[in-house]
C-alpha cells in the first residue's frame, strides 16, 4: 500500500481530533448530571443551575479552558425523542402579511384569491405562489396587483415600492421581497422569546422559503407554556370598554331572540330575576323565564359588574361566540354600539355553589370602530418588566415612547372622566380592564395587574419585550416527548448497539480469525471517528440516529467482507498472500464492486437527507458518515494491520476450521429457477397490489394530519372502552391501539387537527384528560397528565401533531424521495456499467423489493402486534432498501461483468450462473450480518422504532432473495441473443 505512513499520520490525527471533539460531550454531559443530583427532579432549579456556571470553567485542558455554555455548544446534542422536550413548526400566516400590505383591502378578487390560496392544499407549493396563482385566475386581467386598492397604497409607495404602472410579475418580486422581511423579523422576534425561555439548547431554524420556522426546546416541560409563548403575536391594544349597565339591554334583546331559535317549547313561564337582569335597575321589562329556557343568561356561572358582563366556562365560550357573531342578533345593537367587539378574559377561577373551585372566563364589550381599530395600539411599548403591584401580586409593568405617553395621557384622561375602563388586550385577550380614578397618567408608565401567577408575567414582559410577530404563528406540526421517555430510548438504543456489535465483531472473529480481528479494529476506529465527526458537525443525536450507527456497524464490515473474499479466492488460485492481499485491494478486484456498492448506498443516503426532516435527518446524517468513514478503516486501517501481519511473515488465512469448507464449490442453478421465482413473485406483487387497492395502508398523521398521544397507564386497559369513550367527545375520530406492553396506548384523532391557534390544542388536551382520568388514581392531575416531568411514569408521554398542509407537503416529499432514488440510481448503474440492462435489472429488483414490503404492511397493518404505520421513518427504512438492496444487486453484477469479459468456459447461462455462486459467501455473510442486527434492533430498539426496523428487516431479506432470483435474471434475458452468441464464442476461442 503506497503512502502508509500518510494514511497512519491522518488516521491518528483524526483520531486524537475526534478524542478530543467527544471529550466535550463527556464534560457536559457529567455537569448536567450533577445539575440533577443539585436539584433533585425540580426542572426549574436544574436549569437556574446550569444557567449560573453558564460562564464558569468547568474544562480544563493545561494549556486552555472551556466555560460550561462553551462546552455545551461543542458536544453532541441529543434530540427530543432522546433528550425529551418540545419540538413545533410554526407557520407564520402569509395570508396576514399580504393582508397588511394590502391595508386589509377590500377588493373582492384580492379576498377571493386569499381564500382560494387558503383552501389549495396542494404539497410543496408556497401559500404565496398558491396566491399569484389564485389571483391571475380569477382577475382574468382586469384587475392589477398594482391597484391602488390592493398593493398600490400609500404604505408601499416610494423607492423599493410598487407603483401603479408595474406589471403583475414586477409587483410579485416585490411582495415576495416583503414577505420575506415579515418572515424574517418573526425569526427574529421568536428567537428573542425562546432565549429568555429558561431551557438550555434552544434552536430555532427557518425551513427554506416556505414562511415555516423550526423551534426546538430541550428539556422544555410546560407543554401549553411553551405552545403559548410560541404562537402569541404579541399583538398589545388599549381598547375602551363598555359597562354592563350600557350593553345589558342588548344582552336582554339577545336573549329574547335566541329563545325563538334555540328553545323548542313555546311556552312561557313566570318570570324571576337574575343576577344580570338585576343590575339593569332602569329596564322595568328585564324578565327573563326559568332555568333551562334562557339561551344566553343559563350559560352565566357567576355574576359581572363594570365592564365584566358576566362569567361564563370555558366550554361554553364557542357557543356564545356563536350567537353575537350572528347578523341577527348583532342587529339587535343600537345605531352607536354597532361596531361593539366582544372579547374574552384570560382564565380564573372562582368557588361554585358547592365550594368548588371552577374555571371562568369573563366577557367584555370593546369599544370598536368600523375599521376595528383599538383607541391605542401597543407598538408605543419600549420596554416591559416583570414586577409586583401594590398589593404584593405578581404584575407587568410597561414603559411606552414619546408618542405613546402622549396617547396615553390622553386615554386615561378621557377614562377617568366618563368613569369608563380601559382593557389591556394581548391577542385578543383582556388581560385586564382598570379603571382610572386618580386623573390622566402621564409619563408613559403602565402596569398590567390581575390574577397572574409569577410564571405568567414574567412570559408576558417576555412577549412584550421581544415585541410582536408581523403575522400569527399557527403551529402546524408539534411534538412533545417526555424525558422519561427519552432516557427509556437512550436505553434501547444502547442496549442494541452493544448488543449489535458484540454480535458483529464475534462473527467476524468466528469466520475471519486473525483478519476478522483487524476487521474488528477497524469497525471500533470507525465508530470513533463517527462520533467524532458528529460532534465536530454539532449534529443532533436521534433514536433513528443510533438505529443509523447500528446500521453502520453492520456495513462496516461489508467492504472487509468483500476484499477478503477476494482474497481467499486469490490464495485458492495459488496465489502467495502478498499477491492475494494486493489483487483483492486493486480496481481489478475488490475495489470496483466496493465503490459501485457504496455510491449507490450514498445517493439514497442523500435523497433521504434532502427530503427528509427531522429525526430522519438526522438517520441520513449518521448513515452518511458511517458509509464515508466505514469505507476508509476498511480499505486502509485493516489493511496497515494486514500488511504488518505480512511483514511479520506471519500466516494469514482469512479462515478458521469453522469457516474453511463453508460455502466453497457452492453451484446452484439460479437462472434454472427464473420460472419458479418469477411466478412466485408475480403471485406476490398481484396479491400485494390487490391489498393496496383494497385493504390500503395504515397511514400515520405524517401523511394524512392529525394528533397522536402516546399514554400509559397504571394498569392494563382495554382499547376498545377507551376508543368508544373518546369517539364521544372527539366527534367520533379516535383511533387506539395497544403500543408495546398492554398499558400503554397509542391514540390517533383529527378532532380540530385543522383549526388554527393553540385553543384548539388545550382543548383537545383537557378533553383528553377528562375523558381518561377515571381510568388513574385520584391524584392524577392535568399538569400532571399533560406536561413532562423527570420520572414521569404515567399519563402522556409523547404527542405530536401534523397539520393537513404540512402532512400533504410530507407525502409528496416521499413519493418524490422514492422515485427520485430509484431514477438517480437507474442513470448511474446504466453510466457505469454501460448497458441499460443492467439498470433495467436492479430497478426491478428495487420495485419488486418496495411492492413486497408495502404489501406485507398492507397484509399485516391490522393485527400485528406493533405498528405499522406508513410515515416519515418508514420512508426512510423504504429508501435504506433500495440503498441495500442496490448494494447487494451491484456486487453481483459486477462479478456478472468481470466473468462475461472473462475467459471462463461454457453457456451464456453457466458463466453466469457460475458468476452468482461466487458471490454467495459474501452475499450471505453481510445479510446475515444485518439480518441479525437489525433483529436485536427489533427486539431491543423499543417501540416507538420497532415499525421502520421491521420494514427494513424484510426489506433485507427480500432484497438477497432480489438480487440472486429477480435482478440477474432480467438482465439475462433482457440482453440480446447476438450478444449472448458473440459472448460464448468469445469464451470458446478463449
């Protein structure tokens, strides 16, 4: 081997690089745990911890020091499914930029095609793109995006702007320049929020240029806290109020109207007074018919008073949105309360009759307008801080600039004279409404008090401050992963690594002897070098991830494989072993087949990391490396300690007694068997494609959106009690299947999957949580049901959710991944081997090994004993068979052309018949290498990954079963009988 002292100089460099890349990870990973022996299970003391030695030395090398944030930035990170904490994508709403830009116009074909674009839900197109579609349809021409009522307006005049001679495609760089900026100071305004959240790690990423952002919260508990801080546009008005003496009359006729709509029975009762109607002293007529018959007033749970009009619960909320939304009853409003905007306060909690404490919201009535413009708005905030009010309570002051003060002064002035209230709202929240009672404020300074906890205004002065986002931010897709659950991965996935490679490396020592060793140690300097590059990328660790290094070690060996079979068949030659070793390592030998193997391997690889996201990023990532880096201590660490061995003189067999005999003189007649084996797969693919026509697939929100919670209980439970229990209060969509031990359940709804806001998700949350808590113990809680915690043993341990736009935009990805790979592999398989045979063979095998497997899912989705969900990961396994499968197929093949080009004796058929059986010792060692890795993957991995690793168990073997039965002989008979004639008389005169 030329250059060997280069290639020992790097080796070791490289590994003193990734010694010292890991060493980081080891230093981080020692302080967090004693950050958890500090605070013994209380996250919010773990994390103050780690925040006050963030700049202490906590590494010391001799010649410098690292501070702990230093270190942490420089380790391996772990992601949530491993780590536990909560991962969303948020949406930011293009359709409220382009709604801004326009100054709300109100240009029917501008709204139109806003709603269009909105109801499009075609995969991977640009809500924006979507929208210039939608308009060019439906203006036909005669109406410009440079109207002056649509983009031509006053705002977006001047340099840089749009005037009203552009053209459509002029004004639509501009807008997609404008968008861009909105996305971008929303990036902006999150990352100011996440960095004051209080978890260490936070990212947050922009996906392209889809408006999509990526926000990753490690360690994060407070699902709803999190979900709250994220979506808030931090939209902060000032709005008058009205009292409840001044609206009560409307509320009277309101409920007189709704009486003709909503209650059956016409007859009329004596009539009492209630708490509302009381405070109407004025109104001689306020009665109001008993309990039952009152639409609006029997949804009052506790009285109002100034500008509360009364308490109502939470679940009532949408049904009294309802009626004041409707234009009959809105009618109702006098001449000057007609633009009267009816709000929501946040969430209290007051005793009921029975002393019980009972969640309420409280209505208020906004002073609007028709161009629903507050009185003051809260762009006017320089600074919030949270603090404490006159009575001790927990509060948020705000500081306002010049302008503010003035408008201020002005608001408070006009309220104290009326003796009207003022309400602070936060995103259509009012969060208080006081009112002034000691003349007009000046200054600028304002403090926002009512029943918050410390926790909330300190979130609050947080949003504030970092100020308001351009759009809302709708979550589209979220998960949250428990860290309980994120140490049991931890565990599975260690547990089948080691596993995994004892296993490997033991093989290889049981069949290889002294050269399975050197292949052993330079599996164990590859694994190295992996985690070393890992860390040097600052690449996130998943569960895939480490399926992915399992995976590695696996193939590892499959390039030591190959060349030692070379090897042997060199010696068996007569060959010395210097001559044997050398052949087996040159083009003319091992080493074609090697890299028309891994370049296969790579481009799937790559096609999986582009499309991929997430998790199965991060799979591609560690199986990427593992690739490049297996390839280098295959061909060049084992070969330094071979060529020791030889300079030693010492013997080198690459066998033992066990392996000597196996697999030599092995003659099968596999182009014999064509007939069998292609009835027997045609039998298979018809009755698959029969099954996928019928029986379909089980397809996970990835692909069709919705929710999946992953709950275990304290004891075992029946699904089906539990399934017609949520379909009661879901609508009737609730999937539920046992996951893994009999006392854990994995349910699926869409229940409100499409409806915007994070409403929708508390709501599903508490619905859950109602619903299930007669199966726990009394002390079961909703905090304790629904955020994480450490030791977490019970309630929600994972949740996600996927929109139905991002699950199309998933689904057109994977189909694109599939056949994307399986095209780029047909052109490089056709440029190197020169003939579209062999392409037209591999691709063969590769669609016959894909319908196998989707048709057992197919067959099998509904009563298997673990999931067989057609998601993400299981794309990802998809395309792990075609890399393997293509890998398989590829050695064989080129064993096919080096004996077509050879001068072995006989048919067209025999020679290459012949070529297959000498291929087998390899071909059976690394499938079997991987069958059994992937096997204690299966069986220890756990069981959120026990699906994709079953995908790709089957994917294996069918792929061998592929690449010896399917791929060669379609080569064969695809090739011409001139050919095959000019072939044999080739190897006759030979």
């Amino acid at each position: 081997m030329q250059n060997k002292g280069l290639i020992k100089f790097f080796a070791i460099l490289f590994a003193l690089v990734s010694i010292y890349q890991l060493s980081f990870t080891f230093v981080a990973s020692k302080v967090k745990n004693d950050a958890k022996s500090f605070a013994n299970g209380n996250a919010d003391k773990e994390v103050k911890y780690l925040d006050s030695i963030g700049k202490e030395k906590v590494f010391n090398l001799g010649f410098t020091n690292f501070t702990f944030n230093e270190v942490s930035d420089k380790q391996i990170n772990k992601g949530l499914d491993l780590e536990g904490g909560i991962n969303v994508i948020l949406q930011i709403s293009v359709k409220d930029i382009l709604k801004g830009l326009s100054n709300n116009s109100k240009n029917p074909v501008f709204n139109k095609s806003l709603a269009d674009a909105t109801a499009d839900l075609q995969g991977n197109k640009p809500y924006l793109d979507k929208f210039f579609d939608a308009f060019e349809a439906n203006s036909k021409g005669t109406v410009k995006l440079a109207s002056p009522d649509i983009f031509a307006n006053r705002s977006l005049q001047g340099e840089g702007g749009v005037d009203f001679q552009m053209t459509d495609s002029e004004v639509q760089k501009i807008i997609k320049r404008k968008v861009d900026e909105s996305v971008e100071s929303a990036f902006g305004v999150l990352r100011k929020r996440i960095d004051q959240f209080g978890v260490t790690q936070p990212n947050i990423q922009k996906l392209g240029n889809s408006g999509q952002i990526l926000v990753e919260l490690p360690g994060a508990k407070d699902v709803d806290r999190a979900k709250k801080l994220l979506s808030s546009t931090a939209q902060l008005q000032f709005w008058e109020t009205y009292k409840i003496e001044e609206i009560g009359n409307f509320l009277m006729a309101a409920n007189e109207s709704l009486k003709k709509t909503e209650i059956k029975t016409t007859e009329v009762k004596p009539v009492v007074k209630d708490s509302l109607s009381a405070l109407l002293t004025d109104s001689k007529d306020s009665t109001t018919a008993k309990k039952g018959e009152n639409p609006l007033f029997d949804k009052i749970v506790g009285q109002g008073g100034g500008p509360v009009l009364g308490l109502f619960s939470p679940k009532d909320t949408a049904t009294i949105n309802g009626y004041l939304k409707r234009a009959d009853i809105r009618i109702l409003l006098p001449a000057e309360q007609r633009y009267a905007k009816f709000v929501w306060g946040i969430p209290t909690t007051i005793k009921d009759a029975k002393a019980k404490d009972v969640e309420v919201l409280e209505l208020y009535a906004l002073k609007g307008n028709r161009d629903n413009v507050p009185a003051m708005a809260g762009g006017v905030i320089t600074d919030a801080k949270d603090t404490f009010d006159q009575s001790g309570k927990p509060a948020v002051s705000m500081q306002m600039n010049g302008q503010g003060a003035k408008s201020w002064e002005e608001l408070t002035g006009r309220a104290y004279t009326q003796k009207s209230n003022i309400a602070i709202v936060l995103d259509d929240v009012v969060y208080s409404a006081p009112g002034v009672s000691s003349g007009p404020i000046s200054g600028g300074r304002s403090e926002i008090s009512g029943a918050f906890d410390v926790t909330q205004t300190k979130d609050l002065a947080n949003v504030l401050r970092a100020g308001k986002l351009p759009a809302t931010a709708d979550i589209v897709q979220s998960e949250v992963v428990g860290p309980s659950l994120g140490q049991e991965a931890i565990d599975n996935g260690t547990n089948s690594a080691i596993i995994g490679l004892l296993i490997v490396s033991l093989w290889m020592m049981i069949y290889y002897g002294k050269a399975g060793w050197y292949a052993n140690i330079a599996l164990a300097i590859n694994l190295l070098f992996l985690f070393g590059i890992l860390a040097s990328l600052g690449a996130v660790l998943t569960l895939p991830g480490i399926a992915g290094i399992v995976l590695t070690m696996g193939t590892a060996v499959d390039a030591n494989i190959i060349i030692y079979e070379r090897a042997k068949e060199e010696l068996r030659a007569g060959k010395t072993l210097e001559e044997a070793v050398k052949t087996s390592y040159s083009w003319r030998g091992a080493m074609s087949s090697i890299t028309d193997a891994n370049v296969t391997h790579i481009l799937t690889g790559a096609v999986l990391f582009i499309f991929g996201s997430g998790p199965i990023k991060g799979f591609a990532t560690t199986l990427l490396i593992g690739i490049i880096t297996s390839l280098f201590t295959s061909i060049f660490i084992a070969r330094i300690f071979i060529d020791w061995n030889i300079s030693k003189k010492n013997n080198l067999t690459f066998v033992t007694n066990f392996s000597k005999n196996m697999f030599n003189n092995f003659h099968f007649d596999f182009l014999g068997m064509k007939k069998w084996t292609y009835l027997f797969s045609s039998i298979v693919v018809i009755i698959s494609v029969v099954s996928l026509a019928t029986n379909g697939l089980d397809q996970g929100v990835d692909f069709v959106g919705g929710r999946t919670f992953q709950v275990r209980f304290e004891k075992p439970i029946e699904t089906e009690t539990v399934k017609a229990e949520l379909a009661q209060v879901f609508e009737g969509s609730a999937e539920v299947k046992v996951f893994g031990n009999t006392n854990q359940l994995k349910i699926t709804t869409k229940y409100k999957v499409q409806e915007p806001g994070i409403k929708a998700d508390e709501e599903v949350n508490k619905l859950l949580f109602s619903t299930l808590k007669k199966h726990y113990s009394a002390d079961i809680t909703y905090d304790k049901f629904v955020n994480a915690y450490e030791g977490k043993k019970v309630g929600i341990l994972q949740a996600s959710k996927v929109g139905p736009t991002v699950a199309e935009d998933i689904k057109t990805n994977a189909y694109w991944a599939v056949l994307g790979a399986m095209a780029i592999v047909f052109l490089y398989l056709m440029i190197s081997y020169r003939k579209w045979q062999y392409s037209l063979g591999a691709i063969a095998a590769v669609a016959h090994d894909v319908i196998f497997v989707l048709g057992i899912y197919s067959l099998c989705y509904k009563f298997m004993p673990f999931g067989m969900e057609i998601d993400q990961h299981f794309i990802a396994a998809i395309l792990t068979v075609i890399g393997y499968s293509m890998n398989d197929t590829v050695i064989v093949f080129d064993r096919v052309r080096e004996y077509l080009a050879g001068k072995t004796k006989g048919t067209f058929a025999e020679i290459v018949n012949q070529s297959i059986n000498t291929t087998m010792s390899r071909t059976i060692n690394t499938s079997l290498t991987m069958i059994v890795v992937l096997l204690i993957m299966f069986v220890f991995g756990g069981e959120s990954i026990r699906g994709f690793i079953f995908a790709m168990l089957v994917g294996i073997i069918v792929g061998t079963y592929s690449s010896l039965f399917i791929a060669t002989p379609v080569l064969v008979d695809t090739i011409s009988k001139e050919d095959k004639r000019k072939v044999e008389k080739a190897h006759q005169e030979s």
